[in-house]
C-alpha cells in the first residue's frame, strides 16, 4: 500500500504467433503515426492520405508528411512574431508573404489574423455624412444646407486623405473633426509647398554633383573617356573639397596627340554653387572671361572654372613649376596627371612630418615658386596654403589653381598678400628661422618696395594700389603694363 511502491500491472498474455504476426506490427505502427500527425489529411501532389492507406515504406511520404509538420511549426512561429511585434499599434505588420503554401487547412490556426480583412478596422476613417444630391436636409427652421459650418469642417477633414504621402496629417481623421475653410485652404496651401519642394530637390540631386557621386551627365562624360580608350578604368573617389571630387584613374592610350600618364586624377567640378558661392569673383573681373560671365547659367560658369584652372595649370607647366600636367577639358572634366604612386596620393604639406633641412627646402622651392608664379606665369595662386601644396619626391608641388588671378585683378595683390600670409604663418611655426614674414614675403614675391609699419597701413597701400590700376583701366580701357622688356617687377605709377 506504500505510495512509492511499485503498481501492480497486470500483464496481458499473448501467444507467440500474435507477436510474431505481421498484420500486427502494421497495426501499432499506423497507430504510432496516426498519434504523432494526426492533422495530415491530403498530399498535394499524391493519393489522399488516411490511417488505412498510409505506405510509410515510401520516403517521398514520409518527407512530405515531415515538411507538413515543420511548415506548421514554422508558420506557428511567424503569428508568435507578428504578435511580438505589432502588439497593440495602430500600424501593423503582417509577414502574409512569408507563409507556407499547405495542402491542407489547418484547424489549429485559432490566433492567425486575415491582415487584409479591415471590414472591422477600428482604426479606419469614418466617411463624413454628406449633404443629398439636393444640396439640403430638413425642413423649415432645422433645414441644413451643404454650407453649413458642420458639414463644411467633416468635409475638410476627410479631403486631408488627399494630401500627398509624405504630408503627416495624424489620426485626426477618424474623428469627429471640422477644420474651418481657412485652415483646410492653409493646409492644402502647404501641402502642395512641400510637394514642390520636394520635387526640386530630388531634381536637383539628380542634376549636380554630390559629395562622392557625380550626375549622369557627368558619368557619361567618364565613361566615354574609358570607352574611347583615353582611360583604362576608374578606380574610385581620392579626395573631396568644397568645389570638386577628384577620382583616381588608370591612365590608357594616347589622346590627341597626348601622352596619357600612367595614373591620372580626374578632377570633377560640382555643378552647384552652394558649397563655394563666392566663386564668382574670381572670374568675373578676370579680364579673359570677363566677357563670357553670366550669373544666370551656373552650369556654363562651372565650364569657364574648369577652363580656367587648365590655363592656369598650362602657364605653369611652361615655367617648370611642379603641378599636375594637364590631359584633356571635357566641359567640367578636367584630367590631370596624378601626384602620388599606385592609388596613394601624396600627402599634403600639413599632413606630412619633415626633418628640420627638408622643412627649410620646402620653404625655399616654396618662395622660388611664388615668384615664378607671379613673374614670369604673371598669377597669383590666390589660395595658397599647406592645404594645397604636396610633398613628392622630395619637393612641393603647387596644386588647385582654378580660382589663380593674374596680379592685376582688382583684388590680385590682396590675394598675394593673403597667400604670404598663409605661407609664413606655416613655415614660422614649423621651425624655419629663415621664414619672413608676410610683409617681407610680399616684397619679395611681388618686387614692390612697400613700407609700412603695420599690417593695417600695409593693406591700405595695396588697396590704393589695387584703386589706382582700376581707375587707370576705367579711363584707358587697359591694364597698366605688368613687365617690362627686362623681366622687372610690376610698376603703378600715376
């Protein structure tokens, strides 16, 4: 009688035969499977399936009745998710998609929700109750025509369903709301703003260059260089600034009389103005596109920006300035020489660690440069810092020069005594005690014997200088002679 004995079970005897008998080996086994699938009634593809006729020695049934069982496994696993995941949000969301296609129905499918039923959605908006085709309800006194400031407000609040996607109107919808003609007029009003807006803005990215891509047109550009053989490939984008994408390339055959570099750097001028807006004075009041300037048409002023920095690269190059050596123009593509080994551009002259004897003959080359610049080239770099000079095989190599002027711009010598300024600051505080100072770089670099105690007085000078060529253009209708037969600096005199 103890609880924790043994239970007497009373054995039920059988003779050998029974146990031995095959008939009851099918038996017990077609019970066996009838426990273990009980819901499997129909193959798609096979004879109808019941515990009579059931053939468990064919593998193809016994995968199907398998795949059966785990397609309800995972199915049951999809409606734990979406009830996870929806919860009690107004938005839901339903992986309808991603069920399994049965050859059967399922009675255990209780907690599935048909998504696409919404006969009951408690979240949908209720139509507004509208006016007869008559205009009017009631009679007398309690007459309502489709005027009336209730029907007008509903009405207003169900148009707001006809705003565009991207204009939130909120769950205001399904309630009883009446928005006032003025306020719905207002609505509308923004809605179709922002429409715009957005319509523009997508247009505009489509049409210029953005921070690492380029615009179709631009792509076609690169890909007829690649296709006419000019460039063998592209390999991807090297550096970004404020007016361009420069992407690196292998260079290919020879193009119009052109020996193509092995590496070249193909500069790409960004077709919008954002980025760099005051861009426009370096070449309006350049007396060699003074003529063709049109604020009205930036992807024309985009072109003559190019253009500009191949001619300045050109003069350059004649004069045996280190810098890029110019391949081709197309529009605003401009190909260049490419300034570094295998892929790795060289490093700036801010980024780059110099011994205390390279850092002194970087500054020399620099300060010989700058005079060949202004002298013999007759521009001015006009941004000239550590931000645009590079350091390879042992010296400095001058770089953007779209935005040079020649000195007798109307802010040339500004410019200069900007870029001696940017120089000497550099070189000051990188140890070279042969460094001048921007008065003296300035003196140096433009031969002009300025005299000033200090910078205020210093720049007054220039900009009476700067005045007196401007007047002197306005009255003769030409700059004042830059040389003179020997080479010697620049002389204003009045």
């Amino acid at each position: 009688q103890c609880p924790w004995g043994a239970p007497n079970t009373t054995s039920i005897s059988c003779s050998l035969a029974d146990v031995m008998s095959e008939q009851l080996a099918k038996e017990l086994q077609l019970e066996e499977e009838n426990a273990a699938f009980p819901e499997v009634v129909a193959v798609a593809e096979g004879p109808f399936i019941t515990g009579e006729n059931v053939d468990t020695s064919s593998d193809l049934m016994l995968a199907q009745m398998l795949q059966m069982e785990f397609d309800r496994e995972y199915d049951a696993q999809l409606r734990r998710e979406e009830k996870k995941i929806n919860g009690d949000s107004k938005v839901s969301i339903s992986f309808e998609n991603y069920r399994k296609v049965h050859p059967y129905d399922s009675d255990s499918s209780e907690d599935e929700v048909d998504w696409q039923d919404t006969r009951h959605d408690p979240y949908r908006a209720d139509k507004p109750t509208t006016t007869p085709r008559r205009g009017f309800i009631g009679k007398g006194k309690d007459i309502t025509t489709k005027h009336d400031e209730v029907v007008c407000g509903r009405k207003n609040t169900a148009r707001m369903e006809n705003f565009a996607p991207e204009f939130q109107v909120g769950d205001g919808i399904g309630m009883d709301l009446k928005l006032s003609n003025q306020v719905f007029n207002a609505l509308k009003q923004h809605a179709y703003s922002e429409e715009r807006r957005s319509a523009r803005l997508h247009e505009k990215k489509e049409h210029s260059t953005a921070e690492k891509a380029v615009d179709p047109k631009t792509r076609l550009l690169m890909y007829k260089m690649v296709n006419g053989g000019m460039l063998e490939t592209i390999t991807g984008c090297i550096s970004t600034g404020k007016e361009s994408v420069v992407f690196h390339a292998y260079g290919g055959s020879v193009t119009e009389g052109k020996v193509v570099p092995s590496e070249c750097a193909i500069k790409v001028f960004k077709t919008t103005l954002n980025e760099f807006k005051n861009r426009d004075k370096y070449i309006k009041d350049d007396y060699r596109f003074k003529d063709r300037f049109s604020k009205l048409n930036p992807r024309k002023i985009i072109r003559m920006w190019a253009e500009k920095e191949m001619h300045n690269l050109t003069r350059m190059q004649n004069a045996g300035i280190p810098c890029p050596q110019v391949v081709i123009l197309k529009k605003h593509v401009l190909v260049m020489s490419f300034i570094g080994q295998d892929r790795v551009p060289a490093p700036k002259l801010k980024d780059v660690t110099l011994s205390s004897e390279d850092m002194k003959k970087a500054y020399c080359q620099t300060l010989d440069m700058m005079q060949q610049l202004y002298k013999e080239c007759n521009l001015v770099h006009a941004d000239l810092s550590e931000y645009n000079m590079l350091w390879h095989d042992g010296k400095v190599w001058f770089i953007d020069v779209s935005q040079s002027v020649e000195p007798t711009h109307p802010h040339g010598l500004q410019f200069l005594f900007r870029d001696c300024k940017n120089v000497s600051q550099f070189f000051q505080k990188g140890g070279v005690a042969e460094a001048l100072n921007e008065r003296e770089l300035f003196n140096a670099v433009s031969g002009l014997n300025i005299t000033a105690d200090n910078e205020v007085d210093f720049q007054a000078e220039i900009e009476a200088l700067e005045k007196m060529n401007e007047d002197h253009v306005q009255n003769h209708g030409k700059k004042l002679p830059m040389f003179s037969s020997d080479g010697d600096p620049p002389i204003y005199d009045e």
